[in-house]
C-alpha cells in the first residue's frame, strides 16, 4: 500500500518531541483528494494506514516515540490485534478515537479492555462535548484544536480531568505557543517550531560560527583536509562525533592517530557529507531536535528528488538547499541574512531566498509535501511525469537513511582513542 505520509512532532512545554501522528493520502490516485483522510488528529481513519504500519513499521516514523492512530467503531470492537491490523506494541501507538464511536456502552467496555492491555487513547474535544462526557475519564490524552474549541471549556476541563495530558494543535506562532503554555496545556502541536525566535538580536555563537566555517571549506571543490581536521578540533563535540563515525564506517581496530588522519580515512566525498550533516546537528544544538531533523530530511529528499526531476548532476547542490532551508530558523535571522554568512552557490540562493530559478521546483515539492497540499503535489507530478509510488519510495527512504544516520552518530566508539594536539 502506497500512501503520501508525514510524520507530524508533538513538543512538551520545553520543546521536547514527546510524540507523532500522521498527515497522510492514498497515492495510488492523487487526482482524487479526501481531505478528512490527511489528519490522524482531526480526520477519520483509513485503513490502508494500518497496513502501511504493518508493512514498514513505526520506527522510520517515529524514531521510538509513540505515535497517534486513529481507532474506528469496527476496530474498537473488533480488536486490533486479533485482526492484525495493528502490528506495534500498545505502547508504541496511541488510540484516537474517531467521530465513529460515541459514549455508547459497548464502546466504553472496549475502550476498558483496551486500557487493560496497555493501550492509550485520545479523544479531540468536539465542541458540543457533553455528549462525550463519559469517555472522557478514559481518556490518557485530551486534544483541543485552538482554532475551533471553546477556550472556556477546554480551561474547565482541565481542572475536572487533572490526570489527563491536554494537547493544543494548530499553534502556529511563538506567541500562541507562550498562551497555550501558560494556559496549562501539556504537549503542543502546530508549525511555531518552523519561525525564528527573533531576527538579527542575539549575536551568532562562537561554536556555530565554527560550524560555518567548516561548512564553507567543505564545500570548495578540493578543499585542504588539515584546514578542516583543525576547524574539528576547535569543537569538542565534532571531534568525537567524527572519531564515532569512522570508527563505525571502517568496522575495524585500526588506530587513529589525529584528527587529520581521520578524515583522510573517509576521503573528500564522504568528509564533505559528513561534516554537512555534523555541523548543521551543531548549529542546531540549542533548538528543539525537530528542526535538526527536518533540515536533514529536506536534503536528503532533495538529494533523492533529483533523478525524478531531472537533475541528476544537481543532487549534491539539492542536498545543501535542504540542508540550508532551515538556517533561518537555526540561526534566528532571515534566510537572505543568514545565508551571507556560509558559501552556497546563486542557485540555491535563488531557490531559498526568491523562490525561484532551476532548484525551486524540488524546494516547492518538498515543503508541499509537508503542508500537505495534495493537490499542488498532483499538479507537479503531473507536470514532470512522476508516479505517486516513486515519490513514496523515495521519501520512505529518507526516513529510514535519517534513522540509520541518527544510529550511526548516536552509537558508543569501541575503544576511547586519545587524540594528540597537531
């Protein structure tokens, strides 16, 4: 089954991903758009997610959070395992309950047996909610849409149901994320993450200056490997991460005796891709780990993009727009202003800057995608002859190169190497 899907973050108050839920449409017709199908927290179910989740699994979504999924009448009391429809542990996924179940009886005695298993369940708070007064004490997550729900009630609510964690999505801005903070509610969902704090207030920081620097003499076309072993050495945190991932990439004892002669061991291409990934995870080290994630993500999907749009020779360029669409947000300052500060060529400026020129119809893809804007996505891949289940392939294996290179950064050396001064 091949379906657009975006796994979607869910922030504590201190901007921690505590959890996911899908945005997702079927692919085998995008001409043809179901909008109540696009949100798990908003919409109705549709099966082909749950054999989606049998078929891949979580872990490419989620990286090990949990992640909402909505629940329909036929699945509450048919039983989700029993019918294999759901694979993952309960404690991987959270049930939302869908409009389908109301605060009958039998939905209530299989929301109990549910509960007794492990499972969690979420219900969004309609706004006519004392109907569904009774399933609220079943509920681990209450979810309250800050476009359409009563403020009042939601306030009333919490105080009556203390033991309940209360979601607020739609929180688009910082200022709503402050209100919806203050007001008490738990987690958090909506695009505040994807802004700038401020612009141009806070000096850049000596280590992410480090990390642009590194950045920009990677990015010479046969850049001098001691003057990067040195900018490494000037960060801690590089130096180690670097000696984790050669010695996972040469899967042997061999002994590092610098900085320098680690890098000489990946080569030029492999260091140059390795300190765009290391150095943009620096810079963004004092913002939530989403953003890091979503930069990696768009450039990695750019990179891939780039044989459907036919711009094979592009990859590396689509890579590093990408990779740089999120520098705004990473270094608290426009995008044009940010981008004078690291070595990127006219058009990735174009594309990032004046949304147009040979790279912007990757860039516009890729954020359509995570709006969702399934109908501008029908539209282009039309326009450039590309199948829906390409896209899908495509995209999937992003996730799965983010899981493996997260895996890969994270792991413990196998031996401490002491590096000497150069």
């Amino acid at each position: 089954m091949k379906l657009f899907v975006i796994p979607v973050p869910i922030f504590d108050q201190n901007l921690a991903v505590e959890a996911y839920y899908f945005r997702f449409q079927r692919a085998e017709n995008p001409i043809i758009f179901d909008q109540k199908l696009t949100h798990a927290l908003d919409g109705n179910i549709d099966s082909k997610l749950f054999e989606l989740l049998d078929e891949v699994g979580l872990e490419p979504f989620t990286t090990g959070k949990p992640i909402f999924v909505p629940i329909s009448n036929i699945n509450l009391l048919g039983g989700l395992q029993r019918k294999g429809t759901i694979g993952p542990p309960p404690g991987s996924i959270i049930l939302r309950l869908d409009s389908s179940v109301t605060s009958e009886g039998m939905y209530i005695d299989a929301i109990k047996k549910f509960k007794a298993e492990g499972y969690k369940f979420a219900l969004k708070l309609p706004k006519e909610f004392e109907t569904y007064r009774p399933l609220l004490p079943f509920m681990d997550y209450i979810i309250v849409d800050q476009n359409t729900a009563n403020k009042k009630d939601a306030m009333r609510l919490m105080k009556e149901y203390q033991t309940a964690i209360f979601i607020a999505t739609h929180v688009n801005t910082y200022n709503m994320f402050n209100l919806a903070k203050a007001s008490g509610y738990n987690f958090l969902e909506g695009r505040f993450y994807r802004t700038p704090i401020s612009f141009g207030e806070t000096e850049v920081s000596p280590l992410k200056m480090i990390s642009i620097q590194l950045l920009n003499e990677v990015h010479h076309d046969d850049f001098d490997i001691d003057k990067v072993a040195k900018l490494i050495q000037n960060d801690v945190a590089l130096t180690v991460s670097l000696l984790r991932f050669v010695n996972s990439a040469q899967g042997f004892g061999q002994q590092i005796n610098s900085i320098t002669h680690a890098a000489a061991m990946l080569g030029q291409n492999e260091i140059r891709k390795w300190c765009s990934t290391a150095a943009s995870t620096t810079m963004a080290s004092d913002k939530p780990n989403e953003i890091n994630k979503l930069s990696l993500i768009r450039a990695r999907f750019a990179e891939q993009l780039a044989v459907l749009f036919k711009l094979e020779k592009e990859s590396e360029s689509l890579f590093l727009m990408g990779l740089f669409s999120m520098l705004d947000v990473i270094l608290d300052r426009s995008t044009d202003e940010a981008l004078t500060l690291v070595s990127v060529s006219e058009n990735i400026k174009q594309a990032l800057v004046k949304r147009k020129g040979p790279y912007f119809d990757v860039l516009e893809f890729i954020l359509l995608y995570e709006n969702c804007d399934w109908t501008s996505i029908s539209r282009i891949l039309i326009l450039n002859n590309i199948q829906p289940e390409e896209v899908y392939d495509v995209y999937l294996g992003t996730l799965n190169w983010y899981k493996d290179l997260m895996i890969s950064f994270e792991q413990e050396m196998p031996e401490i190497v002491e590096v000497p001064e150069e």
